[in-house]
C-alpha cells in the first residue's frame, strides 16, 4: 500500500520514520538467509551477490602488502602468538627464525 503525501515536509517525515522499519525487515531477511539453504532465498539474496560482485575485487599482491604492514603497526602478532601459544611459538621463536632466514 502507497500512502500519496503532496507536501515535502511530511514526504521526509514518513521517510524518516520508515528507516527502522526498513532497517528491521533487511536485517530480517539478510538473518534468513544467511541459515536458511532454501531456493527462495537464494533467490531473494542473488541481486545482492550480484552487486557485491560488481562493487568489490581480490586485492593485488601490493594492497596486501599495505594491510599486513598496518596490522603490524597496531598489533604485535609475535608476542601474541609467544604469549598465547608457548608450547608451539616458544620465547625467542621468531628471533630465531630470522637467523636462521
């Protein structure tokens, strides 16, 4: 049902009122169809899929570089597999691989 408003300052009011409605229902169906293997949603969800493919590519080897090089930035992986890990990265592991390299 399409409710006609001819004045702008109602048009973005319902407009505005309606993005949680709209929000909650896409939430809804994104959920379903991320557990559900039924046709139905396979359709619902193929433009989706179609979009994202258009908007998005695998890195090259360069951009994987810069993100590697950022997470390195922000977090120590070392130590943190040191820290966590010791009976399989035990202290001085990753020293030792570089010596060895």
């Amino acid at each position: 049902m399409v409710v006609r408003v001819d004045t702008i300052w109602l048009r973005i009011v319902s407009r505005i009122v309606l993005i949680p409605v709209i929000a909650g229902v896409s939430y809804e169906v994104l959920r379903l169809a991320g557990t559900s293997n039924s046709k139905i949603m396979d359709i619902i969800s193929r433009p989706g899929m179609w979009m994202q493919g258009l908007t998005t590519k695998e890195p090259d080897d360069s951009m994987i570089q810069v993100a590697i090089a950022a997470v390195e930035e922000v977090f120590d992986w070392k130590k943190y597999l040191e820290e966590n890990f010791p009976e399989t990265y035990p202290a001085g592991y990753f020293e030792e691989q570089e010596n060895l390299a």
